[in-house]
C-alpha cells in the first residue's frame, strides 16, 4: 500500500435506512485492530516455550478520532447514540486498502474549544459484533 494522506481515512454512520453518511470531519484517527491471545502453554511444552490456542482470542477493533462535527444535525444524532448507548453500525473507510464494516458503541465523546477557534470533539468507538472487512 502507497503512502496515504490521513485526511482520505472516512467514518461513516449508518443513518438507520441502511445508507452511510458521513457525521464527523476527522482531523486524527487512529484505527487499532487487536486479538487476545489463548496461552496453552503447561509443563511439558516443548523447551518450555508459550504455546498459543489458534483461533480462541477474542478479536476487537477500536477507533478514537478528534474533529469537528459536519453540521449541528450530525452532532445532535452523535450525542443522541451516545446517551441512549445504542449500537450502531459504522463504516471505516481506509482509501487504496479496504472497508471495516460493522456495529460499534461510542465509548467516549468528549468536547474541547479554544477561545479564539472552533469547537472539536473527539470520539472513540468500540467493536461491538464480528466485523467484516472489504478491499478496495
């Protein structure tokens, strides 16, 4: 994969029809996808090294972003999933590699602003379900 400008990474939030808008502009983001390992390892493990479970780890994606909200309608529904603590479906756009597809929880929605400069906000998002992903 080519560098990419970080400005191209898009998140999306399903509107509830099914069609993905886009709610935030993000300034920096940061996708982590991460596995738990499954240690196996007992005392006969050969020369004693960890031995691992294939396929036993739970799997979680996280993403935290800091921006500043598209439109007053954008931050009103944010702020809405949040407090009602609904899972919605989101989409991570990652230009030249692929789409992350699936529910999410806001874990985290805080808000900032400078005295001469605008409101941001940042958000963080946890998996919540199996993920799929698409390469584009």
């Amino acid at each position: 994969m080519a560098a990419q400008k970080g400005r191209d990474l898009l998140l999306k939030l399903d509107d509830g029809t099914g069609n993905f808008v886009s709610v935030a502009g993000l300034r920096t983001q940061r996708l982590a996808l991460n596995a738990d390992a499954v240690d196996v390892t007992h005392a006969q493990s050969d020369g004693r090294w960890r031995e691992l479970l294939a396929g036993a780890g739970v799997r979680r994606a996280s993403l935290a972003g800091t921006g500043v909200f598209r439109d007053e309608a954008a931050d009103m529904q944010v702020r809405q999933i949040f407090f009602d603590s609904l899972l919605r479906r989101w989409q991570i756009i990652i230009p030249s590699f692929g789409i992350i597809d699936g529910l999410f929880q806001i874990s985290s929605l805080d808000y900032r602003g400078e005295f001469a400069g605008e409101v941001t906000y940042e958000l963080a998002l946890e998996s919540a379900g199996a993920l799929t992903f698409t390469a584009i």
